[in-house]
C-alpha cells in the first residue's frame, strides 16, 4: 500500500492523529524522516539537509498554529564526516534560531545512506486543525507556490548555488500564530497545493471551488517552467513548499492579511462539496512521501 492507504489504515488505531502534528495537554508534536534519494538531489549541501529536515517539522508546528520550541533530529550516513556533521547541524540550528526555538541535538546512527528524522516541539492552547472549514469561508495560501519544483529543476541543471538557496524555506510559523485566531482550518502544503485542497476537504467535510488566476506563484517557477502546463505542475502539483493552506471566514481575510508577516493570497471559496478549480475537478495529486521527487 501506498502512503495515504497506510495511513487511513492506521487512522482508527491513532485517534490523535490525523492534523500536521498532534497535541497532547498542550505541547504539539511531529515527526518527519527524509532520504537521500528520494529527498535530497545530488548538490543538496548538508546545510541545506539539516535546514530543510528540521524545517519541514517546524511547518507542521506552524500549521497548528502554534509556537515553535525546541526540534532533535537523528542523523544516519554510511560514514561520519565531519565537515557534513558540522554542517547539518549548523542548518538545523540556523532554521531553528529563525523561528525562535533551540535546536537541542538528537541521535547518530550509521546507514546505507544519508537518512535524518527530525522532531519538533511546538505551544499552544488553541490549535488549529484541518476539520473546520465551512461552505461561506475563503481558501487562503501564504507565499508562493512552485519554489522546491523550481529547486529540483535546478538542481538537474547543476545550478546548485541556487538551488540550494530556494530549498532553504522559511517555516512559517510566526505567520501560523498569527492567522490563528482566523483560521477556520489550516494545513501545509508539503504535499503540494491540489492534494492538500483534497485534505482539507476529507478532514471538513466540505468543497472548494479555486481560482487558478489567484494562485501565487514563485518567481522561480517562471524562471524554469518549460509552458503553461509545466508552471501549473510545479505550482499546484509538486508539493514540499511548505506554505500555510488555510480557510478563514471572507469577513476576516483584511485583519489576517494585517496581522500576517507573510502575504496571504485568496485562492478560492469553501463549497458544499466537490474539488474543482475554474468549473472542472481539480486531481487530488501531489507528493507522496518515499517516493523519488518528480
């Protein structure tokens, strides 16, 4: 079985799982594993892995809106390097210290190949999750989408410098915190927007109708994109942005767009049911996690 098929097999067993991270008295916690060969391109730098690792669990911390407060990560390679070791653990502090939390340490393993799992530690007394978006809200993104499928590209090209650069996201947590008295339900976008849109739906109960003219998109992609339809597949369908996806009623967006650090951008409205964008069905397809990049 795939990814999603695991995990709504598991569903009934995990009561309190099903959100980016789960909360306990509090304290909000996740996990992520990533791989060298289906996560990191050949010139990802190991400041770059140890960022990006750590970076991606502080985004499910930020979907929670919640406060990031301390991240571990285990690091696993054939051999220890030392220049490597002291690199990744500079990103991952570097990623950490961005958004006001302490990277602590974690585990050293030997491996076939270079693996790291990362956790991360988040507050809050209200979190948000994905099951509370209702038909007469607005479909909201933070950023721009489409910056790691740009990122891969250039990474094919040997545009490493670059590369490296636009896989550096910044986790959007101090965005997360603020849109949280807002959000009605909100998620990231690590598996790309068209399949979280699809999330958001499951987990609500709810519809979307989006906007493809509203839809931010990187810079970056117009840089690598070969045609429209390319654009459109680094943007909607690639996932690992790691932007905030969220629904909030259309009577907040103004007070949210103020209170963000972030741009917010209104993609589309909250529908009774259906996924679609501009009148026809929108694939629930993105990222699956064990899976080489496309």
């Amino acid at each position: 079985m795939d990814e999603r098929a695991a995990l709504k097999l598991l569903a009934g067993k995990l009561p309190d799982a099903g959100d980016d991270a789960a909360v306990v008295d509090g304290l909000v916690l996740t996990t992520d594993m990533l791989h060298e060969t289906t996560d990191f391109p050949s010139g990802t730098t190991r400041y770059t892995a140890g960022w990006r690792a750590v970076g991606a669990s502080l985004s499910d911390i930020a979907s929670m809106g919640a406060q990031a407060v301390a991240a571990v990560a285990v690091y696993a390679a054939p051999e220890f390097e030392p220049d490597e070791l002291e690199s990744f653990v500079t990103g991952a502090s570097d990623v950490c210290e961005s958004v006001d939390a302490r990277y602590v340490g974690g585990d050293l393993d030997t491996f076939g190949e270079f693996t790291t799992t990362t956790t991360a530690l988040g507050r809050t007394d209200s979190p948000i999750t994905r099951s509370g978006a209702q038909p007469g809200d607005v479909l909201c993104v933070t950023g721009t989408l489409g910056r790691s499928g740009a990122a891969l590209r250039l990474f094919d090209r040997g545009e490493t410098e670059r590369a490296n650069e636009l896989f550096r996201f910044e986790p959007r947590v101090a965005a997360g915190r603020a849109l949280a008295p807002h959000a009605s339900a909100m998620m990231d976008s690590s598996d790309g927007l068209a399949r979280s849109v699809h999330q958001l739906s499951e987990a609500s109960g709810c519809g979307f109708e989006l906007d493809g003219e509203a839809i931010p998109v990187a810079e970056s992609v117009r840089d690598v994109a070969e045609d429209e339809d390319d654009k459109q597949t680094l943007s909607l369908f690639f996932g690992e942005d790691f932007e905030l996806v969220f629904t909030i009623p259309e009577k907040a967006v103004s007070e949210a767009r103020t209170a963000s650090p972030t741009s917010v951008s209104v993609i589309g409205e909250v529908t009774a049911s259906g996924v679609t964008m501009d009148g026809e069905p929108l694939p629930d397809r993105g990222y699956t996690h064990g899976q080489e990049m496309i």
